[in-house]
C-alpha cells in the first residue's frame, strides 16, 4: 500500500511539473480538492 502512495505522489509531482498553471492556483484551491478527496475515506474510517 505505500509504494501505491508513493506512485501517486510522484504521478502528481510530474503532473504539476509539466502542468505549470496547476501550481498557480491559489492555496484554498487545494484545500478544497483535499477536503473534496477526503470524504469518503474519512466518512468510511469515522463510520466504523
């Protein structure tokens, strides 16, 4: 499960690097794609 995290992460970090308007977004943003992505698992973790 953590090389699966850490593939992700660095997926994302080629994304935003060849990606440059992707690093421009302000910083609630990103907040909000967090909170957005968090839900469920968060949502399945609290429910048990």
């Amino acid at each position: 499960m953590a090389l699966v995290k850490l593939s992700v992460a660095g997926f994302s970090l080629m994304i935003a690097k060849l990606w440059m308007p992707l690093l421009s977004l302000d910083w609630y943003w990103y907040a909000l794609i967090f909170a957005l992505a968090a839900i469920k698992p968060m949502a399945k973790a609290l429910g048990k």
